[in-house]
C-alpha cells in the first residue's frame, strides 16, 4: 500500500522563525513526492516536487529514503505563508494516493 501521513495538523511559527512541516511516505517502489499549497481564497497550487528539487518562495523539501520523509521547510517564515500544506505521494504521475494537510499559522512575535 502506500500513503502518506503529516503527523501536524495545526503548526504555530513566529514571523522570522524556521517552519517544518513534516511528511512520511509509505511505498515499496520509487515515489513521486509533491507539496501542494492552498493560500486563502484561492486554489490548490503546486509548490514544490521532490524530482525538480527547486526551491520557490523560499522554501525546499528533501527526500529521505532511510525515515521515508518529505519535509517541506523554510527558514524564515512570513505572514504571507499562512495557508494549507499538503503532501501528496504518487506511484505516478496520474494520480494521488491519499493526501493529508498541514496549516501552518504565522503569527507576529510577541514579546511579554
């Protein structure tokens, strides 16, 4: 079988900070991993897929054949980065296994 899990459902990052969203695969063969992005009001978009290995609007993801990983992160988050993350895995191109999704909310740094 295969699938993919994102064990964070709701992730909280401060203005500035390094986010990861993580994401772990099951599949016997060779997986075609992506990240796809939902911003508010819009459509789903894809961000990134692990064969291109690019990095856009700052953020990258590597595939980890030993933890069966596809973490998506970047170093220093922005307001602008509050969306939907999902990973989705699939054995081709046509279509996806499962997906699941992470929100990451990017908040301003408060200080007490």
């Amino acid at each position: 079988t295969q699938s993919v899990t994102q064990p964070e459902k709701l992730l909280s990052v401060f203005k500035g900070a390094p986010v990861e969203l993580k994401c772990y695969y099951s599949y016997s063969g060779s997986p075609d991993l992506f990240w796809y992005v939902q911003y508010p009001k819009q459509r789903l978009q894809l961000l990134l897929r692990h064969i291109s290995r690019e990095s856009i609007k700052g953020f990258t993801a590597d595939l980890n054949k030993s933890d069966t990983s596809f973490h998506l992160k970047k170093l220093f988050a922005q307001e602008e980065d509050s969306a939907m993350y999902y990973c989705a895995l699939s054995g081709t191109v046509a279509g996806f296994a499962r997906k699941q999704n992470t929100n990451p909310l990017v908040t301003g740094n408060i200080s007490l």
